[in-house]
C-alpha cells in the first residue's frame, strides 16, 4: 500500500475516534437547559469529523486520481525531503504551546510566526515582523474584544 493510503488509514482512525467523541460523549455532560438549542458545542466537531472520515475515504479508495504524479510522495525517497525542517516546525509548535502562557499571547504568537517563517526560508526580515505583528494584533483583537474570550496578552511579569 502507498503511503498515502497509509496516511489515510491513520487520519481515518483518528477522525473516528473524534467523531465518536463528538457524537456520543461531548452531549451527555450537556446542561438540561442546553439540549433544547439547535447548535450544540459537539455541532461543529460533529461537521469537522464527518468531512474528515469523507477525505479519508477518498485518500484510501484512491477516488481522486490514478497514477502518481509529479507532487506525490515517495515512500522510498523520504531522505530527499525536508524532514528536518518538518520536524524542526513540530518542535516549534510543541514550544509555542508550552510558552502561550507564561510568555503571553502576543509574544508567543510574533515570535512562532517569526521563528517558522526562518525555519521555511524567508529571509526578508523587515516584512516577517510587520506581518506577524500585525496578524497577531488582529487575531488576539478578534478573540479579546469580538468574542470576549481573554487571552493573557503580555507575560505575567510585565502585567499580563
């Protein structure tokens, strides 16, 4: 099997499972006065789930094309890919997630953007700290200010 299919046998289990939880076990801790609303907290998992299990069906039948094309992966020649770089931008996921809060929202966020464009190879500078600064401004606004979830902006030591 290409491993694609394999890939696809995986994603196929995990979404499963997810879809699992978001159908049977995320309802039954629902509030008596919450089970009357049309859109449940599980509604949107239950949508992501449903999509995810369709995707991978496709991957795994191989609906969407025959014959490898030039962009396929290649099982047998995974060293010529950039898996440093692919596990260097996991790392930096897995540290982004530790610092988020003791470090703040805003800080965590300019840097990883910043620290993954360099591991992707951008090297304009300049535009990678306007860019992040100004992406991470919209989004900690859009989640502070519209949707009234706080986010600790700064490090606990500065004030946040």
């Amino acid at each position: 099997m290409a491993l694609d299919r394999w890939i696809g046998l995986i994603l196929l289990g995990i979404f499963l499972a997810y879809g699992y939880t978001a159908w049977f076990t995320m309802d039954a801790a629902l509030a008596p006065f919450m089970q009357r609303n049309p859109i449940w907290p599980s509604s949107f998992p239950k949508i992501l789930s449903i999509l995810g299990v369709v995707c991978a069906l496709i991957i795994i039948t191989g609906i969407e094309g025959g014959e490898a094309k030039v962009g396929d992966i290649d099982y047998r020649r995974l060293g010529d890919y950039n898996i440093a770089q692919a596990l260097m931008l996991l790392g930096l996921m897995a540290l982004y997630a530790l610092l988020l809060r003791p470090a703040g929202f805003l800080f965590s966020t300019i840097a990883f953007l910043i620290l993954g464009s360099v591991i992707l190879g951008e090297r304009r500078w300049i535009t990678m700290i306007i860019v992040s600064a100004i992406a991470t401004g919209i989004v900690w606004y859009l989640v502070q200010v519209v949707l009234g979830i706080y986010l600790r902006p700064l490090p606990g030591f500065i004030g946040g």
